[in-house]
C-alpha cells in the first residue's frame, strides 16, 4: 500500500481485469543438416539470400538442405533456425595473426569443418587508424593462392569478400574488433586464446589461409617411427586391426611436414599403418601426424549433439531446445540416418510446442510397404510421400529431393494466410516441376489410412499437398492442424499468463484468469478456428472450487480447466445426389 504522509488527492493505476494473451507465431521452422560452411550453433535466417550469405550455396545432388531451404522460402516461409550438422569430431581451421614475430590475435573459421581452409585474411593498416582485416572465401581453392586485390585475372575468384577498416584491440572502443568482426563476419572470429599477446596485429601481415580444418579428425599424435610406404602411429592410436583403412594420414609437422597417404593396411597390435604410395620424405619420430575420414557419414549424435551443453554454444537438437520461436522441426532425408526420425518426434514431444516433418524414404515404389505409424505412432509428426523433382539453379539440372522444405513452406504460408486452424493441405507446391511418383488414388486409399500424406499432381491444378494427418492412431489427433492449433493454444497462454505466478492466489486472482483466457479464446474463435455460432459452443474455461482443492491451493497450485472445440477439416467431400421428375424422385443406388 502507498503511504499518505500529507493532505491531499492521489491517483494510484490498478490493475482490475485480465491481460490480453498475444498468439504466439506457429510458422518459425527448424531445419537440421548439412551447408556448404557456416557456424554450427543455430541461426537465423530471413531468406535465401540471407541463407546464402551465411551458410553458403548448394553443395551436391545427395546433400539435401539447402534444396529445402530454397523450398521453404518459396512457399511462404519467412523465418528459419538453421541448424548447421557436422561429425563430432569436425576441427576448426585458424590462423594465428603476428606482431613483431609474436602471436597477436587468433582468427578462426565461423564454423568447423574442412571449408575453414579456404578462408585467407590479410591485414593492412587502417585508413583511420587501427589495421584492417581483409576476408576471402574460396568455394574452391586455387591452385595456389593469390592475392584477389592485386592479381585481377587469376581464377577461380573469391565468392565472398569481407573488409572490416579501423579495428582496434581497446574493448571500450566502437572500433573493437569483437564488436565489428564477431557475430557480424559469416566468415571469421577474432579472439586471444592461450599465448597470444591481444595486441594489434603487425600493419601488413601477408595473405595467408586459415589451416587444420576438418570435416573429421579421426585420431592425431607423434609417430613412433617411418618407414618408405608407411608410417607407425603413436601407442594411443587404435588397436583394432584395419580400423584406419581407407583413411587420410596427413603429416602436419616435423620430417615430411605437409604430405598425405591413403591407409590401405593397418596393424592394430603394431600401430602401423600402410600408406598407398611411397613417401616423397619418409617419416621419423619428429613426425606429427592427423587422421582423417575424407567422407565421414554422419550419424544420430551428430544431430544431437549432447556433448554441447553450454548455454549459447549448443547445437543440433540440442541447440534447437533452447529456442522457444521453433514450431516446425525437419530434416531432409531423415530416414537415411538411422534413429533420427525418432529423435525429431522425441524432441517435439518433450518440448510439446513444435511439430515434425517426416520425408519417406527415397525411391519407396513399393505402396503396401508404407507403414511409417508401425515404428512412429505419434500426435507430433507428419508423413509426406513421395519425393520431389526441382530444378538445381546452380546448374540447371532437375532433382529428385525430400519434400519436407516445400511442404514447411506450405504450413508457414497456410498458418500466415488463413490461419493455423486451416489443414496444410490442398496447397500447391512451389517451385516443384515433378514428383518421384504418380500417386492414384486407389494407392492412396492405402495410404492414407496409414497416415501418409501424399503428394499428387492433378492436371490443370498443379501438384498439391494431399494429405494431413497426424501419425497418431488417437482420432483425437487424426489431423495436423488440430494438433498445431492446440500447440499454439497452450503455447500462447502459457507465455500471456506469466504474470499469474506468485500473484494472491483467490478468487479474484481466478476471476481475473479465466476473463484473459475467455479474451483469448473469443478472438480464436472469431477466426474461425473453434466450432460453434457462439463462444459458449465453442469453448469453456473453468477456474474456481471445482477445479481446485484447499490442498490444492495450500501448495500454492492455481487449476484452470480449458475445453475447446476445434474444427476438422472436410477431408471427405461427398454429394448425395438424386434425379427429381414430375414430382417424384428416383435415386441412384
């Protein structure tokens, strides 16, 4: 209570009614797999073009992101978490930048991965003082490297060129370069790490590229001993015979410092490895070595990666938990990594505010083979059937690619359009020339039963959504937008009534409740996502002694009962139809 020391008038503000509940967004999406570079912390990204910056361009017909990327974006998306996935193992290239033969600062690549390697930096000094830090990126590196600001014939040319003027190392200052480089670069981080003094870099440090970045850094140490066709590992290498076979073995410093064999044999017990080629410089003990897979296959914990538990560096799924704007989550081709799929639905299911896309297995002609609610029988995920064909804008060739990217575009337009309540189905397919598969409907009578949503191409109409269950057997959760409608409900009240908590918990506290819940759902129901010609049909909202015991309200609990009736849609459209002459009817049976 105020207190009142002197005569006069006082005007306090209460607070007597409820709060509006603001709809939470239902279209933000979560996209896991892999990108030409980029960090592998999730990111914002606003469209293609913004994409593109960060993450880079397509990068192969079997690596399927960036093709669903494209696909989100053209069927209405707008905004998307990319969640960029690399083996656990995966180095991050650096560069230590020098002053006076001294180590002044570290640059590392934005991201882990092999493609930190093409990435050179220069430095000059300022125009206004400080040095400037020059950045390029190389999507294939040149056969030797050249200076792109001096030499203006040599090719391939640098996709991307980022310059950043008058840095400085005084972290007060406007000009620091953690403020302008950091968290603004796609390409670079500048940081002092151990031995690095944090002064400014010399005034002309050549052009140099950033090294030791790996797609997957098997195994690395000091060899034991060499020999004209291979190489003994360190005593900490493995003991199982073969177990490097196929890899890269790279001699990174000491004698032989910048060669690399193949493994062909590998003698665990003796830690030799056999390489494919005699050595230009045979290895000694100075040797020191790293092992490489040059095509890792990535598998569940990369997607997971529960080894990144610090808040702002988790990543994967990991990384999507602690980000409360995702309602969609996909990865393309999910079945190709095995325990993934189920990974994505137990990742929405703990969350309880997001919904999976799930993409059929490439090349599944067989029909009656199609069951995917035998494995996954969930109210969280969704089924899409068959792949589809896209035009590759890199090169102009069509590919056959999941459709997953499309078909979030679609829950995003649908959701921004007419509202979550409507089915993401009957839509077209942007950008989508051709199917896998001409689906009929005689297979998708199978089919969707089972909770396939098919896609289908009819004629004069495009090729379109067909489909919108749920892989839920409950025919209470029979439909996606049932499912997400009260996805977005619990998720909105949720965040509109924060300011209930440790509030007197009586009856005008529940009055006050159950008016901004009532509001809420008014509006909901105006727009046509409840049933019913008036709010009484459509809904109810219950906060009083019958939902709450005095134990209840002694452990400090607050009890709201919410019933909603949301509407379905008209999946089967049927018209009765009867022959009337001469006042008589006759009827086709």
């Amino acid at each position: 209570m105020p207190e009142y020391l002197s005569p006069g008038v006082y005007m306090e503000e209460v607070e007597i009614g409820g709060k509006p509940v603001e709809g939470v967004s239902t279209s933000t999406a979560g996209f896991l797999g892999e990108t030409e570079r980029g960090p592998t912390v999730p990111k914002l990204v606003t469209g293609w073009m913004d994409y593109n910056r960060v993450f880079g361009g397509y990068i192969g017909a079997d690596k399927y992101l960036p093709y669903a990327v494209q696909g989100f974006f053209d069927n209405g998306g707008q905004r998307c978490y990319i969640g960029r996935i690399v083996k656990t193992n995966a180095q991050t290239a650096s560069l230590k930048l020098t002053k006076d033969g001294a180590n002044a600062l570290t640059v590392d690549a934005a991201g882990e991965g092999s493609w930190g390697s093409r990435v050179a930096v220069k430095t000059a000094p300022g125009t206004f003082g400080g040095f400037k830090l020059s950045v390029f990126y190389w999507s294939e590196k040149p056969a030797a490297l050249y200076d792109p600001d001096t030499d203006k014939t040599s090719k391939p040319r640098p996709v991307t060129v980022e310059v950043f003027d008058n840095l400085v190392v005084t972290e007060t200052h406007p000009d620091f370069y953690g403020k302008r480089v950091n968290g603004i670069s796609n390409l670079v981080r500048l940081s002092v790490n151990t031995g690095d003094s944090g002064a400014a870099p010399g005034t002309e440090f050549p052009l140099t590229y950033l090294a030791d970045g790996v797609d997957s850094l098997v195994h690395a140490g000091t060899a034991v001993d060499g020999d004209p066709s291979g190489i003994t590992l360190a005593d900490d290498a493995s003991e199982d015979d073969d177990e490097y076979n196929g890899l890269t073995v790279e001699i990174t410093g000491g004698t032989g410092a910048g060669q690399f064999r193949t493994i062909t044999d590998y003698d665990g017990a003796g830690r030799a490895a056999v390489v494919d080629s005699d050595w230009e410089t045979e290895p000694d003990d100075t040797s020191v070595y790293r092992i490489i897979d040059p095509e890792p296959e990535l598998v569940l914990a990369d997607y997971q990666r529960t080894d990144t538990n610090q808040p702002g560096s988790r990543k994967g799924l990991t990384g999507f938990a602690e980000i409360d704007e995702i309602s969609i989550v996909y990865s393309p081709n999910v079945l190709a990594v095995t325990g993934l799929a189920g990974a994505l639905i137990t990742h929405c299911e703990t969350m309880k505010d997001r919904f999976a896309i799930i993409d059929a297995a490439q090349a599944s002609a067989n029909v009656s083979a199609l069951n995917p609610r035998s494995n996954n029988d969930t109210k969280y995920a969704a089924f899409y059937y068959p792949w589809i064909k896209v035009v590759d804008p890199g090169v102009g060739l069509v590919r056959t690619v999941p459709p997953g990217g499309h078909v979030a575009g679609v829950y995003a337009r649908s959701d921004t359009e007419r509202g979550v309540h409507k089915a993401p189905a009957n839509e077209t397919l942007r950008g989508v020339v051709d199917l896998e598969f001409q689906i009929t409907k005689g297979e998708q009578d199978i089919l969707n039963p089972r909770g396939v949503n098919c896609i289908r191409a009819f004629p004069g109409r495009g090729i379109r959504v067909w489909g919108a269950r749920t892989l839920s057997s409950d025919a209470l959760w029979k439909y996606v937008n049932v499912r997400r409608l009260f996805l977005f409900l619990e998720e909105s009240i949720e965040e509109g009534t924060q300011w209930v908590v440790f509030e007197p918990n009586d009856e005008k506290l529940w009055a006050r409740v159950k008016r901004t819940i009532t509001e809420f759902l008014t509006r909901v129901w105006r727009d046509g996502a409840l049933m019913g010609t008036k709010p009484e049909e459509a809904f109810f909202v219950k906060a009083d002694r019958t939902t709450m015991t005095q134990d209840d309200i002694d452990n400090g609990r607050l009890i709201v009962l919410i019933g909603v009736a949301p509407v379905k849609p008209a999946e089967f459209v049927v018209f009765r139809i009867a022959q009337f002459t001469g006042g008589s009817d006759v009827s086709e049976i």
